[in-house]
C-alpha cells in the first residue's frame, strides 16, 4: 500500500540538497555568522517581492509580531490597554504577540466560507480603545477586501498582517499602498519561516516588511538588543537576529518558492475537483485570488474516526487547530463574545497532505480513498 505522509520534510528539501549544502559551506567559509551578506540580500529580495521599501529579517514568525507591536509602542501609536482586533480562528502565535506587549486581543469570528476573519464582524468589534486590527492570512488564504479597507480608514487603525502563511499570496482587492500582494497590504506584515512553511528555513526565521521606514528602524534596533548603533542602546532590547546560514538557506529555497506555489495549487485543485464525499467539505477556492496553500483543510463532523480511517489507508493528516486561543489554559481569562464558527471549525477541520513531494496524482489518488469512506 502506498503511503502518503502529512509532511517529510527531508524529502520537502531533497531537490535543493546541493544547493543548500554549497550555500552552507559558503557562509562557514566566509567566517561572516551575523549582519552579512546573506542577510542583507535576503532582505532585499523578500522586500522586492512583497512589493514593499523594507524588510527586517527576525528569528521568528512570533517575534516579527511582537517586534512590530512593540515597535508603534515605542512610536507612541499603541499604548498599554489598547485593543487589538484578531480572528479567534488562528495559531495562537497572533494572540500570544498582542497580550505579550500589554495590549488587549479582540476575538473576532471567522467566515464559514474563507475560515479567515469575517470582515462584516469588525464594525461591531470596535470600541473607543480600538487601535489596531491583525488580518491573518490563514493557511495561505488572503484575508482582506473591501470592508476591511473600509473600516480600516474611517476609525484610523494600524493593520498588521500575520502573514506567517500566505508569503506570496495576493488578494482581489488592493491594499492600503495599491499593492494586491499579502504582507504589503496593510501598514506592515509579519512572515514566518518556519520549516514547514511554503518558504520554510532549516530552523526558525521570520521577517518584518513595511512601507514605514521610521517602523523599520525600530523594530531593526529592538531586535538587536534595543541598539542603534554598536554598544548604544536607545530601547530595552532583544535578541531576535536571524543568522547567516538561515538567510543563505532561505535564498536558496526562495528561488524556488514560485514553483512551490504553483504546486500546492495544482494539488489543492487536484483535491477539490476530485473529493465528492457528501461528509466532507472542502475549502473555498477564491477567484481573482493566489492562494498559496500552506495547509489544505477540510472539514468532517466525525474527525476521530475520519482520521483514523485515512491512516489506516497510508495517508497522514494533521490539525489546524484544535484548540482555538481563548481555550488554551493561558488564555481562561480572556474575555470574548460569542465565537460559534471558531468553536465548530475546531472540532471539524482535518489537514491532508499538500506539501512536496505530494503531486496533483497523489491528491486525486487520496481522494478516491477519502470518497470510500
């Protein structure tokens, strides 16, 4: 029986192996671990394709957001208190950022069809304390249009995209800056690459990218200790540098991220065309979007036993999540209104395998299995 594993990531890097091993060997050479070459031009090309003016390369996907947050605080346009709008269904990363610089999460629900933060929830979310709303672009899907726009401009917020899932995603509605492309729609977006990501690092990583030169030099010094220049700290710091080897990896793996792209749609669509069970509902294919596919999910009512059945078949499956923010133990106190959409999708959603060396005739192969059931 063939088996399909959720995610091997040996095999994910095996294409590029020589090419990472003589980016590697070039880093070790130079003698150069921090604040080189590497990391200056990966910054470069991760601006130029999110189509903006900077990039901060970080250690993290959690740490750009927090950086960014903490960052307008230093600015003086967020302050202690202040509240953050953010989809309740999401890793709990985005939340983790917001509590973490002593501002207050808003829970917002998210739509049936996108699994992305309802857009038409916002307006009843907003209150005098209202600064900032956080688009997560989940699992590759973007997540803004018209009403985001909107409600963005007329109470003034600050809009910080996790976009720790979508890098090259684009949606059918340009951003505040015209730009269609997720992580340059709003004010700043925060990028993870972490290894399982469709631009996945040999360890952690994460970028920062923005319009905001003055956000950008901030969020630089506060990720190298609070310094602005050597042994000259102007903020109480961190440490959240990403390094030489992890920027030459990701280079390396970035010339190819097109074509990841182009794959996991073909698989995705590969999945969608070809799943006809009447139990499980697959996932909204936007037009006039790129989704990236990050995760393929979709959604059964009997997820246990749907599981257990694809594993006895050879195919691995993964979720994402299955505890949504405000039920895990750190968050008991976290006030919210009524989330019924985040409380079904948590029980319901299954993640199939998307990521390579998964091919569009493994995805019709495993929907077959899948319409068996």
């Amino acid at each position: 029986m063939k088996q399909y594993p959720f995610l091997d990531l040996a095999l994910a890097n095996a294409p590029y192996a020589d090419e990472l091993k003589a980016a590697a060997c070039e880093v070790i050479e130079r003698g150069r671990y921090l604040h080189s070459t590497q990391t200056q031009l990966f910054e470069q090309e991760i601006a130029a394709l999110c189509q903006v003016k900077c990039c901060v390369s970080v250690s993290n996907g959690l740490d750009a957001l927090r950086l960014i947050l903490r960052a307008y605080k230093e600015m003086g346009l967020l302050h202690d208190g202040d509240e953050v709008i953010v989809p309740a269904n999401t890793y709990v990363a985005s939340v983790l950022a917001i509590s973490d610089n002593g501002l207050a999460p808003v829970l917002c629900d998210p739509s049936e069809r996108t699994m992305n933060l309802d857009s038409s929830l916002i307006g009843d979310l907003i209150t005098p304390r209202t600064r900032a709303i956080m688009p997560v672009h989940l699992y590759g899907t973007p997540c803004w249009d018209a009403t985001l726009m909107r409600v963005t401009r007329e109470h003034d917020l600050l809009v910080v995209e996790d976009n720790a899932q979508a890098i090259g995603a684009m949606s059918d509605t340009p951003g505040l800056h015209g730009t269609v492309l997720t992580g340059g729609l709003g004010h700043v977006g925060a990028i993870s690459f972490y290894p399982t990501k469709n631009l996945g690092a040999l360890g952690d990583g994460g970028a920062v990218v923005t319009n905001d030169e003055r956000l950008a030099t901030t969020v630089r010094a506060l990720a190298n200790y609070g310094s602005d220049r050597r042994y000259h700290n102007i903020y109480k710091g961190y440490n959240c540098r990403l390094d030489e080897i992890q920027a030459a990896m990701l280079r390396v793996k970035l010339r190819h991220l097109e074509q990841e792209n182009a794959t996991r749609h073909a698989v995705a669509l590969a999945y969608s065309e070809s799943i006809s069970h009447p139990r499980v509902k697959t996932p909204a294919i936007l037009p006039g979007t790129k989704q990236t596919w990050h995760q393929y999910v979709v959604r059964v009512d009997d997820r246990e036993a749907f599981r257990a059945y694809l594993q006895s078949q050879g195919v691995g499956t993964d979720v994402h999540y299955a505890t949504p923010a405000h039920r895990q133990p750190c968050y008991q106190d976290l006030e919210h209104t009524a989330l019924p959409v985040t409380e079904r999708l948590a029980t319901e959603v299954v993640s199939l395998p998307i990521a390579p060396p998964i091919t569009p005739d493994d995805a019709r192969a495993i929907a077959d299995i899948i319409n068996r059931y």
